[in-house]
C-alpha cells in the first residue's frame, strides 16, 4: 500500500518564509517519523505517564483528554469547537465525538491536511458536524463570539504575531466560553533578568532556522495577553517532562537505514530539520523549552 504524505505547512497561521520548494518542508520530518510510531490520525505529542509507555496511538488520545479534564472543560457546556492549526484534524473529532458537539470546526494552511480531515471524518460518520478548511488563524473566517470552546494544539509556536493570535482567539470565542492553548514556549525570565541568556537564544535561533519558527514567547507572555484580553480563571501548567519521551521515541525510531538513506535523499532543509530534533530535546532538557498549557474563560462581558 502506497501512501502520499504531503503535510505542508502544520500550522494555521502564515509562518516565517525560508523554506525551498524543492525540499521537503521543515517540519515533514517530524511528522514522517511519527508514521513510524502510529497510524496517522494525530500531529501532537502523546501523554507519558508513565514515562515508559510504548502504546504511542493511545498516549496522544490521552493527552487530548488529560488537557480536557486539566482545563475544566464541561461537556455539558461545550458544543461548538474551533480547533485552531487542526493539523489533519485529530483533536477535532475526538472531541466532537467526546462531547457530543454539533458544530466543530477545523483550520489549517495546509490545503491537504483540511482535505485529508474532512475525508477522515466523513469515514466516522461526522462529516454533518465536524469540518475542516483553509484559513489563517490571525484572520479566521467566523463570527465573534461562535464558539463554546477554541482550541489550539500546538499551534501558538508557529504563530508570527502573538498578540493577534490571542486576540483572535478571544475574538470566536463566546463569552464565558473556554480557551485552551498547548504550545512551545521559552522558560519565563527570573526575577532581576531582561532576556534569556546568550546561550540559551542561539539555541533558539538555531531551531527557528531549521523549523523556519518566528521569535518565541514564554508561558507568563501568554498569561499577560490574555489578562489584556480581560480573561477570567487562568491557569498554566509546564507538561515539558511529561511529553519529553515523545522526543526520544520519535529519534530512536529514525535510526534505521531506511530513514537515514530518505533523510541523505531529501535535501538540506529536511536534514537540518532533523538534526533540529536534537536541538529541541537539548532544550527540553536544559530547562530552556517548555511545553506550556495555558486555560482561560472569555468573561461574560468581552466583545
């Protein structure tokens, strides 16, 4: 059986140009491998605990529901969804399955992945209320005030303008509505510091280079755009360890001679991507990069 991957541009937003038109995107990569690991219905990481776990399918369902029961989301209360930088659209049908929701709605740059979603979700019968399009997440195609909850995994790091992104959020958001975001981020600054160290800054600038990232935020930056934005009920949490053995499963499953003669194959830009994945879990593990989670409430009275 033959398979066409062709995953483009991950995101929902308008990223940093750079990337060749002959080689393969940055980013394919690291979604090529995860085929490795799992049969594709999802691009995020998974959820590790404990840390040991090999069934790689299960843990990234598992993290859909364990950023759920975090977040406080009430099934109840939830059933319209926007799902921003919906990747091939995962996230978006476990919910709508799992919430039983009437309106779900996907976004993605990636003129594939929004029709490889809409295919899958018709094969699970949800094609009369889950659906997927192109779209830019700082400009999307909705009405204000549309969605019980919007949603945005691992997406936030692709995003060239961060406070568009969180005002756009907001904007679909309904009042009282919830808003979860799951993303990449740098440390917060100590206390008496005004940047990240040297060190730490060519790092990232070596991982934007290979990923074609714009200029990273911490955690505490997203809090303070959502208090401009008047949220209510924030909360934040640092998954980094929980979601690092990802990391390590995703190289250890590319070391074989088959990926390392189609990496030698691909071009400059992929195999700089690669080596990128050793940069990102050097972060990881030096405390630089984070996998933040950040939840709030649009108060009743944002417009």
């Amino acid at each position: 059986m033959t398979v066409r991957l062709n995953y483009g541009n991950p995101c929902g937003a308008r990223c940093e140009e750079g990337a060749q038109h002959n080689e393969l995107p940055p980013f394919t990569l690291f979604y090529l491998t995860i085929t490795i690991l799992t049969i594709i219905q999802h691009m995020h990481h998974g959820y590790y605990v404990p840390a040991n776990r090999t069934d790689h399918v299960q843990a990234q369902i598992d993290l859909i529901d364990e950023i759920l029961a975090w977040s406080g989301a009430n099934s109840d209360e939830i059933k319209s969804v926007v799902d921003v930088g919906c990747g091939i659209g995962g996230s978006s049908r476990h919910i709508a399955k799992k919430y039983n929701c009437s309106n779900v709605q996907g976004i993605t740059l990636s003129p594939y992945q929004a029709a490889r979603g809409n295919e899958l979700a018709a094969s699970q019968g949800l094609s009369d209320t889950t659906s997927f399009q192109v779209a830019d997440a700082l400009n999307m195609p909705f009405d204000s005030d549309s969605f019980d909850l919007v949603w945005s995994l691992e997406s936030g790091e692709h995003m060239p303008d961060k406070t568009k992104f969180v005002s756009e959020l907001f904007r679909v958001c309904k009042p009282g509505g919830r808003i979860v975001i799951v993303t990449w981020c740098h440390r917060d600054l100590n206390d008496g510091e005004e940047s990240l160290t040297k060190k730490e800054i060519k790092l990232l600038r070596k991982i934007n280079r290979a990923y074609y990232l714009p200029e990273w935020c911490s955690v505490n930056d997203y809090v303070e755009l959502m208090k401009q934005q008047g949220a209510t009920d924030i909360q934040r949490e640092d998954w980094s360890h929980i979601i690092a053995p990802f990391w390590r499963a995703v190289i250890r499953s590319s070391m074989n001679i088959k990926s390392v003669y189609g990496l030698l194959r691909s071009g400059f830009s992929t195999q700089r991507g690669a080596y990128a994945m050793f940069l990102m879990l050097r972060g990881f593990q030096m405390g630089l990069i984070k996998f933040g989670l950040l939840t709030c409430s649009k108060p009743q009275n944002k417009h």
